[in-house]
C-alpha cells in the first residue's frame, strides 16, 4: 500500500488531474470547480473552490490531511486553512522543468514516486518528439501569446518555452520570466505592432477569445499576424494550468498552429486560413493566472 495523506483537497485543476494519472485519484476529496480533467472527476468529488475562492467551512469539514493549492494567488486561501489547523502545501512552479517538477514532488508525497517518473519520462519524451519535430519546419514564426486582453498580458514562461519547443518564437521573452501577471502587462499596445509577431495566439484566461476586437486595435492592421488572418485561440483548461495538460494538450495545439503558419510563411502568396481556434472549446479555466 503506498504512504502518505489519504484525504486531499485539490485547490487547483492540475494536482487533481495528476493524481487521476498517477491512479491516486481515491485520495481526493475535493476539488477546484475549473476542474475539467479527467471528466468524470467532476462526476466523483466534491466541488469546493474556484481559484481565487474556497469554501473554507466546508473544507474543514471534509478533515483533509493535505490541502494542496498554486500560486501567490491563493496564499489567502492558504493562510485561513492554515489558521484552521490543516496542512498546507503551495506549489509555485511557472517553467516546464518545474511543471515537471512539481509532479515529482506530488508523486513523493502520496508516495508513488515509481510511477511520477514514469509520467515524468512520458512527458520528457513528448516535449522531446515536439523539439525535433521543430527542427523540419522551414521557418521558426514569431509568435504572440496573449493571455489577457484588457489590459493586456503576455504568456507566462511555460508558455513562452513550450512556444519554442513547438518551432516557433515567442515575440515577448522579457515579459514571460516575470512570475506575476501584472508584471506581464504590455503598457503601450504598439509594443505589439513593433514586435511584429506573424501568429497571435490568444487563451484569454477564461474567457472566449473575440477575433474582431483584435482586428479593431488601433494600429495593429500592419500587425503580419493580424494581416494575413493568423489568429487563434487555444482554451486557458489546456495551456493555462501549470500541469500535464499543458505539456500535452497544450503543446500539440501549438504544434499545429505553429506548423501551419510555419509552412504558410514560406509559401509567399499563399492565402490565410484565417483558422480561430485550434480545438474545440471546453469548461473555461480560472480567470487570471498567476
């Protein structure tokens, strides 16, 4: 029987959804209402948070033994379950390698750590296939990933790498180190225009992406992406969520995106696809990142 806390709050959708991979999922007794992976987890546990809000009475009440939860966003959260009397445990990570990370250090808390790395070398490969996959493309587009749109905020850094891991480049490296999102505000959207991204790529944090409002941007009619219609969505649930779902589902709809533009580029004259989105929309994920 392996170790470690058998009753476990989910405060955020990538620790449930690790757990369900890990086949700890009997473990969980509530979870975060953005959950949406796997599915039927939203069938099994108790709904019990948003993001930035938790029922706390009720979670005392479930007499967890492990409250896990992200991010500076929840450390009020946080704090008053602490005062409560339970364990706490807050993972930070904002890179792939510390994605990757944080399921190591999930899978040694519940005591599997045989099976968090081999989820760990499935992903390893995976971002790996994606990397030499980038290396055929005849070009490497600039890419601007959009995570918010009023004010504007640029990709978090797992976004910006996994960008590069797909063959494209990410158009605001300065911006995506900076852990906060409000240090990823780009104050003067002519930034933007300057930049000269050929994609744009919007996962506005719960929120569906509305392609004629980028369109109607001051100034951004010279954008290349905006001219030649390389516009699309990829839903904040697969990219937004600092776990697997992003080194998986979130990769591959940039591998798509990226290979189409890439080859497009190269093929002077050729029309635009004008594509909006890259998959099909699912349960909108929290608003706001970190």
């Amino acid at each position: 029987m392996s170790l470690g806390p058998r009753r476990i709050v989910c405060l955020t959708a990538e620790s449930t959804e690790t757990l369900y991979l890990l086949d700890e999922e009997d473990r969980i007794v509530g979870i975060s209402g953005f959950t949406v992976r796997p599915p039927r987890a939203r069938r099994e546990k108790l709904k019990i948070s948003g993001f930035t809000s938790a029922k706390i009475e009720r979670i005392v009440e479930l007499e967890p033994d492990l409250v896990l939860g992200f991010s500076n966003l929840q450390a009020d959260i946080a704090a008053e379950l602490a005062r409560q009397g339970l364990e706490v445990y807050i993972f930070n990570q904002r890179s792939v390698e510390e994605i990757l990370g944080f399921i190591g250090m999930l899978g040694r808390m519940v005591g599997v750590p045989e099976r968090a790395q081999a989820l760990i070398e499935e992903l390893r490969g995976g971002l790996e296939a994606a990397r030499r996959a980038a290396l055929e493309l005849p070009c490497r587009p600039r890419v601007y990933f959009e995570e918010w749109d009023d004010p504007l905020i640029g990709g978090i850094r797992w976004t910006a790498e996994l960008i590069g891991i797909a063959g494209g480049e990410d158009c605001f490296p300065d911006l995506s180190i900076r852990p906060g999102a409000k240090d990823r505000v780009i104050a003067d959207p002519l930034e933007v225009v300057r930049r000269a991204p050929d994609v744009l790529i919007a996962s506005w944090c719960g929120k569906k992406f509305n392609r004629r409002r980028v369109l109607e941007r001051d100034g951004w009619q010279g954008i290349p992406a905006v001219r030649h219609g390389r516009l699309f969505e990829i839903k904040s649930c697969d990219i937004l969520q600092p776990g697997p779902a992003a080194l998986t589902d979130g990769l591959r709809q940039l591998r798509e995106i990226i290979t189409q533009c890439a080859h497009e580029i190269a093929r002077p004259g050729a029309a635009a696809t004008g594509v909006n989105s890259a998959e099909p929309a699912h349960s909108p994920g929290p608003r706001g990142s970190p």
